[in-house]
C-alpha cells in the first residue's frame, strides 16, 4: 500500500506512519541479520574484505524502494532522524570509550589460571556499571586474552566475558547500557536501576561466575596445565595511559551533563530537532576522543594491540541496522493499529501490564533489533510517564530494563560491545563462534537463567 508522507498537526513535520507499513518491509532487515549471522560462516575471507559493502547493500535495498513508494523527502527525513538523533550519538559515544579505554594500559605478568580468569571476569562485571559495558570490555579484554594465549580452551572464558561484561554487569546505573541511558533521558533517574536490578543482577552474575569458575576449572585440568610458558622476567602490574582513567571521568561527565542540562534549545536540521545538550555532549566526546589520541603513547597503544578494525566493524554494521531497523520500529510504535499488534495484546494491551510478557519480548526483540530502541518501544507501551513506571508500574518498567539489558548478550548484534570483544578474540587467534554457534552458547546457558529471572521477579500482571 502506497502512503503519501503524514506531516503531524503541529509545525508539519514530516511523519512515518508506522499502521500503514507491511511486514515487507522489514526484509532488508532480516537481509542485514542473517548476512551477519552466515556470510563469516561460509565465505570469511570475503566477508573481512567486504563487510561494508553488504552493510551498504542491505541499506540501499531498503532506501530505494522506500523513496520509490512514499517519497525521497520522508526517505531523507528518517535517515537524517535515524542518523543525528541515533546513530551518530551511538557510535561517538562508543567510539570515546574504545578510544579511551584502548589508551589504559594494564601491564604485568597474569597467568590464565581459573582464579585469575575469575577475577578479571568478576572486576569487569562490578565495574560495567560505571564505565559502560564498552569501556569495561576494552579495558579488560586484552589482559584477559594475553593471559590465556597458552591456553588451549579459550573459548569459553570470552563467551563468558560477553555475558557479564559486555552485558549483565551495565545493568546499574544509565552509564552502563544505552537502553538505561534513554530511560534516564526520559525522566528514569539514575539510581533507579541500582535499586531495582540489583538482585536480578547479582543472582544472574552470581550464577554466570559460579558456572564458568566449574567450567574453566575441569577444561584447565584437562589441558594438564598451561602449556610451557618462555622463560620471560616476571613483568611487575602496573598501568600506563593512566591520563585516560582522568578522560574516562570527562565522558561520563559528559553523558550526564546531556541528561541534566535542559537549555530547551534545538538546532533543527530537515525537519529533525537536535538537542543542543546532546550536540555538546558529542562535540566533548569527540574532543575526548582527540586528547586521548594526543595525549597516550602510541607505543603503549601498540603494545595494547590497538587498532581501528573493531569500531569500523561496528559503525558500517550497525549503520545498516538502524536505517534497516526504521520500518520495523515505525511498525512497532504503531501498537495496536501495526502489523505486529499481536505483541501488544501480548503485554496486555490496554489492561494490567503483564510483566512477564514484557521481560521476554522486550529481551527477544532486543537481541536481534537494536535494545535502545525497543527499550523505547516498550517503555511507550506501558505509559511512557517516568514517575508512574518508577512508582505503581516498577516491576514493569525493572522487567522492560531487564530484558532489554540482559538479552543483549543472547546474539553478536545484541549489543556493540559483543561485536567488538569478538572481533578482538578472533584477532589474538580465538576461533570464535559462529553467529548460530554463539547462540548455541547463549540459548543453553542464558535462557533457562533468564527463565528463573522472570520467575522470580516478574511474573503476573
């Protein structure tokens, strides 16, 4: 069905409506997913070579018919929407903490022992939280993987790392994940999901930890110990970069001062409003990415196996996700009047919220669509009023935040940090999964955690 561009009543704005869009539309979507998913598994060498070339594909198969059907000037305002308001602050902020955290260096000779393995796995998961799931997996994986290079089974102790690093452990605070950082934006604040995750968090971090230090115990006893380690001086712990840790404290401040500062102005390009909070937010994250660049030892960036490879990985991917990702989440928005209104009976419709729906779908969807975005999704499901969700609706607004936050570790694309940490591994010489085989990883060890999760915490309505 064709729909001329829908301009809302008020400034006449440019308008997708997401009730008049077919599940069609959301091929090119799909395309992007399962390219992702089999591509590196029959052709990789094509793959590495033209990952950004398919991203590209995908995109411009759903550009080209969208402009065709509803008009270049709604294809050109969704783009620039998706772009400035989504994407770009995505991946800057992404981008300041693998930069920065890529400039700490952490030196001295670790052993990849269970106990150390478990130690590094428990640190990252306390410190997600605070530096964001990326900043923490930057910081840690490397060490980690330097640790285990005379290990024969590593594995394992990556997939964990993407469990608890890369996802379970932001669950605190919005600095950790970006879906908590849009309900902080929203009017969430920022100790809410300190009080309420907590317990879910420790009971899926305690269960993780206690699970990987059986696991990586019996594989270290059947490779009869660590391979012969060269006969090298014991290097002594130390840092380097340690001006980073000053410029980790700037972006932090930086993402806060765009939830605090509300000057009410907007810089409005093509229709799409920029907040000019979140215009200087990603003009000093973009400066903080220069200082560390200037200010770290390129020496050190070296020796830390610093390159630009994961980030570029990311950004050309994810790009082609969140244009793709534009119908399926109009389609959504739409409710009960979308092609997809099956989901909002599910929830409960208009009735009681029912909780146990929202946990898992707003988790499935989360794990193969973007989770900040279908955050959004579900939080304007259930109300989209901040005090009302912290207040009669928080078991709602904890399911929503939970699944969204730890669901993303059930795919690849689930969340960036997973991406980035696997393209590090794959790099060090860790035969990584598949994407299929990671999830035969996620599906026999998250999903029946994730089910005693929503049994406890968020069954009913």
């Amino acid at each position: 069905m064709s729909i001329a561009p829908a301009r809302a009543a008020t400034e006449g704005a440019l308008h997708l409506d997401g009730s008049q869009l077919g599940l069609a539309w959301i091929i090119p979507f799909i395309g992007i997913l399962l390219s992702i998913a089999l591509v590196p598994l029959v052709r990789p060498h094509f793959w590495h070579h033209h990952f950004g070339k398919v991203a590209a594909f995908w995109g411009l198969a759903f550009l080209v018919p969208f402009a065709a059907v509803h008009g270049a000037e709604l294809a050109l305002y969704e783009v620039l929407t998706v772009t400035l308001t989504e994407y770009l602050p995505f991946i800057i902020l992404l981008a300041s903490l693998f930069v920065v955290a890529g400039g700490v260096r952490l030196k001295g000779t670790l052993v990849g022992t269970p106990a150390v393995n478990l130690g590094i796995l428990a640190i990252g998961t306390a410190i997600a939280s605070w530096m964001g799931t990326t900043g923490a997996c930057m910081l840690l994986i490397r060490p980690l993987l330097r640790a285990n290079e005379n290990r024969r089974y590593r594995v394992h102790t990556v997939v964990f790392f993407i469990f608890l690093v890369g996802n379970i452990g932001g669950a605190l605070t919005p600095l950790g994940d970006p879906p908590l950082f849009l309900g902080f934006l929203q009017g969430v604040s920022f100790f809410w999901p300190t009080q309420h995750l907590l317990l879910p968090m420790l009971l899926c971090s305690a269960i993780l930890l206690a699970l990987y230090a059986v696991l990586d115990t019996v594989l270290f006893r059947r490779e009869h110990g660590l391979r012969e380690v060269p006969a090298e001086p014991r290097v002594p712990f130390g840092l380097e970069g340690g001006v980073n840790l000053l410029l980790l404290a700037g972006v932090i401040g930086a993402v806060l001062l765009s939830g605090v500062w509300k000057p009410g102005v907007d810089l409005v390009v093509y229709h799409v409003p920029v907040a000019l909070a979140n215009l200087v937010r990603d003009l000093l994250l973009l400066a903080i990415i220069g200082l560390s660049w200037v200010l770290t030892s390129q020496e050190s960036r070296r020796l830390n196996d610093f390159n630009w490879f994961p980030i570029i990985e990311v950004g050309k991917l994810f790009a082609a996700i969140f244009v793709t990702i534009v119908p399926a989440i109009a389609i959504l928005r739409a409710g009960r009047d979308g092609a997809l209104a099956g989901l909002v009976d599910l929830v409960g419709g208009t009735g009681a919220p029912n909780n146990l729906a929202y946990f898992w779908l707003t988790g499935i969807l989360s794990s193969f669509l973007d989770n900040a975005p279908t955050y959004l999704v579900f939080f304007s499901m259930a109300g989209a009023d901040a005090q009302q969700l912290m207040g009669p609706l928080a078991t709602t607004l904890g399911a929503i935040s939970a699944g969204a936050v730890f669901m993303g570790a059930n795919t690849y694309i689930g969340n960036a940090p997973n991406f980035m940490v696997r393209s590090i591994a794959q790099e060090r010489g860790v035969a990584m999964p598949s994407f299929f085989g990671y999830m035969a990883w996620s599906c026999a060890i998250l999903l029946p955690l994730f089910v005693l999760v929503s049994s406890l915490f968020y069954t009913g309505a």
